[in-house]
C-alpha cells in the first residue's frame, strides 16, 4: 500500500521539466523633471517628444532573473525641457531547465514583452498627474529589436 503513496513519475523527471514563471513584476524607478515649469508651460510651441528605450536581464538568484525595460521621455520646446520622464519597470521571472539557445530569447523577447505594458502604463500615467497630455509608447516588437541587437554584436569585433 505504501506504493499508493509514491508518485507515477520519479521525481528527477520532474527536475527537468522546462519552468517558466512571473515571479513579480514591479516599479523599480521612475522620475518626472519640469526644469523649467512654470514659464514653458505658458509656451504656445509644439514639443519636441524624444524616447529611448532599452532592456537589461541579470541573474538574481539560481534560476531566478530580473528583466528591467527602460524608457526614457525627453520633451524640449528649442532648448528648453518641458518634462523628462525615467521610468525602469522590472520583473522576476523564474526559468529553469531551458537549453542555453533558448535563454536568450525568452530574456531579450519575451520577458519585456510581459514587463513592458506596464511601464507603458506608468509613464502615461506619472506624465498625465504632471499635468500634461499622457504620452502613450508605442507598441513595441521585441522580437525585431532583439534580432537587431544581436545582429550588431555579431558585427562588432571582439577586442
């Protein structure tokens, strides 16, 4: 009767199975400037809107990673800011048991694809309680950026 008990599977079996999951995704920064409010804020001019994004992935414990995406808003009118918004969205993803191949795809692809509607959320939201319109970033295609991103690394020499 004592076999009842026992699992179908041994349990090394079950190590090996492939483990994808949200840990928790999290605000880790944001910032909002207005340098040079209250006078721009009178200005009748259309602003200049600059947005940078980027991704980083590091290892947090044994199987456990964090992927931050990044997004950076600048809005000048000329010379001057109107606001600059820096925004860091993170999320812990447990992944095991995945070939080596894989890792790249799923930290560069499909992590930020998780993480990145809600930094778009916040940074549309910290910009709307500024006091201006929310700016909404654009979708993003993680897929192609990162295919670019490796297509660069490839290309540049190692030193």
């Amino acid at each position: 009767m004592a076999d009842a008990a026992t699992p179908a599977t041994p349990a090394t079996d079950t190590n090996a199975d492939p483990v994808f999951q949200i840990q928790r995704v999290y605000l880790k920064e944001a910032s909002l400037e207005q340098p040079n409010s209250p006078a721009i804020l009178l200005a009748q001019e259309q602003p200049e809107v600059n947005i940078q994004l980027g991704v980083d992935a590091t290892p947090v414990a044994d199987g456990v990673f964090e992927v931050t995406v990044t997004a950076t808003v600048h809005t000048k009118i000329g010379e001057k800011t109107v606001f600059l918004v820096e925004a860091k969205q993170a999320g812990i993803f447990e992944i095991r048991n995945l070939q080596q191949e894989q890792m790249g795809p799923i930290m560069g692809i499909t992590c930020p694809a998780i993480v990145y509607p809600y930094l778009r959320g916040n940074v549309a939201d910290l910009v709307s309680r500024a006091g201006f319109p929310p700016v909404h970033l654009a979708e993003i295609n993680f897929q192609a950026m990162y295919e670019q991103q490796q297509a660069e690394q490839a290309a540049t020499p190692l030193q």
